[in-house]
C-alpha cells in the first residue's frame, strides 16, 4: 500500500502543530511553536530542495526530528516544574471546611498509620497553623501562605524561627511541588508541632519611661 507523500514545507507544519498543540499544551504552546517553526525553517535552509532522498538524508531529517522532539519535551517539562514551584505560595488551608489544630493531628496520625505522608504531612503543618491560631498568637488570615505565617509566627518565637521556615519548605514541596513526602518529614513536623505548642511567645520589650 503507497503511502501518502508530503513535500518538506507541509510536513514542517504538521509536525509542528502536533508537537506544540497536541503533545505539549501544557507548556504555552504558541512559543513553542513559533520556536519550532524557526526551527524547520533554518532546517529547510540547510537542506536544498533539489537533493536526492536516500537512506543518509532520510537518517539526518529523522535524527534532526527526535532531537527537536527531545528539546520540545524538556522544554514543557521545565515549564511544569517552574509553574509547581510557583504554585509554592498557594494558600496552606484550602476549600471551605474549618478543622481544629486537634482534628488536623488525628487526621495526620490516621494517614501515617496508612504510610500516606504527602497527606500525613501537609495534616501535621496544618495543625501547626490551627494550633498558632487558636492561641491567638497569629491572626486567623484566608489564603495566607505556608511561608507567610511561618515568617509571623517565627517572630512571635524566634527561637524556632529557623524550624518554622524549614517545616513551611517541606509543607510547600510535598503539597505544591514535586517532592514524595516521607517518614522523616511527617515526624520533623511533628517536632514542630510539638515545640510550638511547648513554646511560649516571646514578649514585646518593656518601654520604660524616658531618662533625661
């Protein structure tokens, strides 16, 4: 059976369209097209039209395609990786149901039981906020960042200033980005949780009368 035969130009086009349309939506796929377009285009150019197809010419197109290909796919996937990292400033409480700082610590404990971390741990920094909100020691404030009120809360206790910050990275890697979530980081929080409740908040200094 023939196959169906295109010339140079119209094959460029379709396989652009397919491979920043199709495959790579994700990754803002009008850039990627242009690029790809440009692409063919000094492609075509180093290519005459007038050369005489055969197993070598055919193995540099096909070899030139697979890398294009492998440069598309880096492309969208270093994009997706730059949007879950930017997605680390999402907010730590999501959806409308309030739980307490009590209710956050029994759910985290039921899904480490199961060997859930992701779940175990985003639970364990949830609580840890609840807890600091139910002591009055932050303001209960909707959409505020994992970073945000580890940064608040780390001024009322400086003294765990440097874990806050580090609980408010795990929070952010495991829920928002990329990272699995482990033991080790669902019990690091339960440290956490732990040396926040234990603490006391740091007292604003005295403002004693003016000395002439």
């Amino acid at each position: 059976m023939a196959g169906i035969v295109v010339d140079r130009e119209e094959g460029r086009d379709l396989l652009a369209r397919e491979l920043a349309g199709r495959l790579y939506a994700d990754a803002q796929p009008s850039p990627v097209q242009r690029f790809l377009s440009w692409l063919f285009e000094r492609l075509g150019e180093l290519v005459p039209d007038d050369l005489d197809g055969g197993p070598v010419v055919d193995a540099l197109v096909v070899g030139v395609v697979v890398l294009l290909v492998l440069l598309a796919a880096r492309v969208a996937g270093q994009a997706v990786l730059r949007r879950r990292r930017a997605g680390a400033d999402a907010e730590v409480f999501a959806g409308d149901v309030r739980r307490g700082a009590d209710d956050h610590r029994a759910r985290a404990d039921a899904m480490a039981g199961e060997g859930r971390w992701p779940e175990a741990v985003a639970e364990r920094f949830r609580a840890v906020v609840r807890g600091a909100e139910e002591r009055v020691l932050v303001d209960e404030v909707p959409g505020r960042t994992a970073g945000e009120v580890a940064g608040e809360l780390g001024r009322v206790m400086p003294d765990l200033a440097g874990d806050l910050a580090t609980g408010a990275r795990v929070f952010d890697d495991v829920v928002y980005g990329s990272a699995p979530g482990t033991a080790d980081d669902d019990a690091r929080l339960r440290r956490l949780d732990d040396a926040v409740r234990a603490a006391r908040p740091a007292l604003p200094a005295a403002v004693g009368p003016e000395v002439p």
